[in-house]
C-alpha cells in the first residue's frame, strides 16, 4: 500500500511542470485531499492549503520522488543549498518560494522535458494539497488574468524596475484587481493546471527590466531566485504564532 501510495505521489509530482504542449486552460479542480509525502517536515510546520497567512518554508527541498534535468544544486539529502526565505533583488526583499508547504518540483535553467531542450524561466513549486499562493513581496498589480501560456496568472511591480509572475493558478482571488497596491504576503489564488502545464504547481518568475503595457510581460528578463543574496528580517526568527506580517 505504501508502496503504491509513494509511487502515485512521485508520478503526480514528475508531472507537476510547465509542459511543452497545450493543456487544458483551466481544471476546475480544488486540489487534491489527500496529503501527499512530498515535503519534507524539515521544511516547517504543516500548514492548511487555504489559511490567509504565508508561513515561507524554514528550508526548501525537491519534491520527494522527482529528478528534474535543471534541478537547483542541492546536497545529498535533496536540500537547496542556496535557499533562504527571502532575497533582496535590487533593494526589494521577495519571498523565494511564495507558497506554504512547497517542495522544488523545477528548477530555473535550460530544461529537458518530453525529449526538447528549452530554457525554463522561473522555479516550480508544489504541494500537496494545492496551496494558495501569496505575493511575494508589496507592490502595485499590473497584470491579473488568462495569459497564454502561463495561464491564469498575476503580475507585480515591486519597484526598481523588479517584478514576480504568478502562473499557472486554479483561479486569481476576487479582489485581485489591476491598479491595486498589495502587501506582502497578500493572497493571490491558489496552485492550478492552467496554461501549458502538465500538472498544479505554481511557475514562479523574478523579473527585471523596464515594463511594457499591452505585452503581457514579455520583454522582461528572467531571474534565478537562487542567485541573489539573503534578506535578513528579524521577524522570521519568531515562532509561526508570534510571528509579524513583514510590511506592515
């Protein structure tokens, strides 16, 4: 049984990745029930899939079960050796997995999936069940909708010409709305399977460059989340319970 179980776990999780290939547009699923073992407990507290709150993982693994050809390095236990909650990019503080509960299902880099070679522009994060997906950092929303492939997808301005893309989501919260300011942590929606996608994961970019309106984000230039240095916030080192929503 347990045999079984993990093995389900690792095929729903190799196929949790940005396809090559159309897939349907959007699932209409909510995210599985079950509770899948493909995070690792060392990467913080067990949290429910639909709490308001972003508890940003203590420590980031791959997803048990899963070996990806642009996989971040890692060490022999299969934690990311640069991760770390948060990253300044360009003086703005992100969250570098903004989702709770996440496990590394793909990395940043040029990927092999389905026998083709393409770069792959942000990281792929998932959980079991789906999580919701929050803001990674405060900024202005300038995109919120279907967006090709990506999907339902939101798009940030946090300012110094840095930006985070959110795609692939189940559905984008009904107070999403383009114009808004959102603060960290702000919810967005929740893991999907829309766009080109094989499974529900969130394809999570750091974007920089000078924003052109009608595009859709294109032009701008991806980032590896796990190039930049650490953001220290003493707010972090709290327990789940006490701790402050940064920003405010």
């Amino acid at each position: 049984m347990f045999r079984s179980a993990f093995a389900l776990s690792s095929l729903l999780l190799v196929l949790a990745a940005c396809a090559s290939n159309p897939a349907p547009v959007r699932n209409g699923q909510t995210g599985s029930s079950q509770q899948y073992d493909n995070v690792r407990p060392e990467s913080g507290p067990v949290i429910q899939a639909n709490v308001e709150r972003l508890y940003p993982n203590e420590r980031l693994f791959l997803c048990r079960g899963i070996r990806v050809s642009n996989q971040p390095t890692t060490d022999s236990d299969g934690e990311v050796v640069n991760y770390a909650r948060l990253v300044v990019v360009h003086g703005v503080p992100l969250v570098t997995a903004p989702a709770n509960n996440a496990c590394v299902s793909s990395g940043f880099g040029m990927r092999t999936l389905n026998g083709r070679t393409r770069p792959h522009n942000g990281l792929d994060i998932t959980s079991r069940p789906a999580s919701r997906v929050f803001s990674g950092g405060a900024g202005t929303i300038l995109e919120a909708g279907y967006n090709s492939g990506y999907g339902l997808s939101v798009l940030i301005d946090h300012g110094q010409n840095v930006y985070t893309r959110y795609a692939h989501l189940e559905y984008v919260e009904d107070d999403i709305e383009v114009g808004q300011t959102v603060h960290y942590g702000k919810p967005l929606g929740r893991m999907g399977a829309s766009g080109h996608v094989t499974g529900i994961h969130l394809h999570y970019e750091i974007l920089t460059g000078r924003y052109q309106a009608g595009v859709w984000g294109r032009g701008l230039t991806p980032q590896n989340p796990f190039d930049f240095p650490e953001w220290i916030d003493p707010r972090l080192a709290v327990n789940s319970d006490e701790a402050a929503q940064l920003g405010q």
